[in-house]
C-alpha cells in the first residue's frame, strides 16, 4: 500500500481551503510544477468537482497585519542583546513564537508571517504548540519593536 504524506506550505490559497487535513500521493509533477496547482487539483478531488471556495473577507486585525511588513533591525549581536536568546510571549508557544521572527525577511507581511506559523502549528496540532492567533503575533512584533529589534516599513 503506498504511503501518503499530509503537506502544507506557505500559499495564500491554502490557507482558505476547507480546515480538513489535505492527504495525496506525491507525484513526479508536484516537484516541477507550481505547488497550488497541485493543491487545487487535491481539493478538486476531495470535493467531487466543487468550485475552489473564494477568500472570505479580513477580518480588522488582518487587514492591519497585511499592511505592516517586518524589517531586522542592527547587527546580530545588537538584535540578540535587545531581543534575549529566549523567546517568550503570552498566549504563543515558545517554538512558534521562534518561528514567527525566523520569517521575519523585509518581505513577507505580519499576516504572511501569522499565516505560515499557524499552518506549521496545525500540521503537528494544538496539543504540540497551542493555538497561534492574529493577535498573539501582533503582539510579538509589537514587543519586539518596543525593544528594538525589529520596525516595519
């Protein structure tokens, strides 16, 4: 019997499909094409041919998550000196709050940043590393500017 392998990955798509577990076989075209090609073409077979559901609405929170955009700020020793080898916040796992400054790029929003954390948390579930809210890594990037660490552009 062949193996299965359940998969995220950072894609904004992904994040609106149906919050059931998304389970297919790799294929040779996964590697070479786009990955939400692939992701729709799953759903498509789970759903028995239903449309792909469009992206509901942002909800405030998200909206201003979408609009702020995390930069490092200094050199390495200045970022740890400010910031501290741990990583503590309330209300988010210690790993997942590491994980959220490991995406930090200048690139990526708060709310991409959110959205990748949270899909890492629900691969392994709730039990491994708590809920990861909008306002859990609002408040993070906040802290980390207040000592700053970090500033958005």
């Amino acid at each position: 019997m062949p193996l299965c392998y359940p998969f995220s990955f950072f894609s904004s798509q992904a994040m609106f499909c149906p919050r059931s577990l998304i389970v297919f076989m790799p294929s040779a075209s996964f590697a070479t094409s786009p990955g939400s090609r692939d992701l729709d073409a799953a759903f498509l077979r789970m759903a028995g041919g239903r449309k792909i559901p469009a992206p509901g609405p942002l909800s405030s929170v998200e909206k201003e998550m979408a609009a702020r955009v995390p930069v490092n700020v200094g050199t390495l020793d200045e970022y740890f000196g400010r910031r501290g080898w741990g990583v503590d916040f309330p209300g988010l796992h210690p790993i997942m709050a590491k994980e959220c400054y490991c995406f930090v790029d200048g690139k990526r929003s708060c709310l991409d940043i959110f959205r990748a954390v949270q899909a890492e948390a629900l691969s392994a579930g709730e039990f491994y590393y708590g809920k990861v809210t909008p306002e859990a890594v609002r408040g993070l990037f906040d802290d980390a500017v207040r000592k700053g660490v970090l500033k958005f552009r």
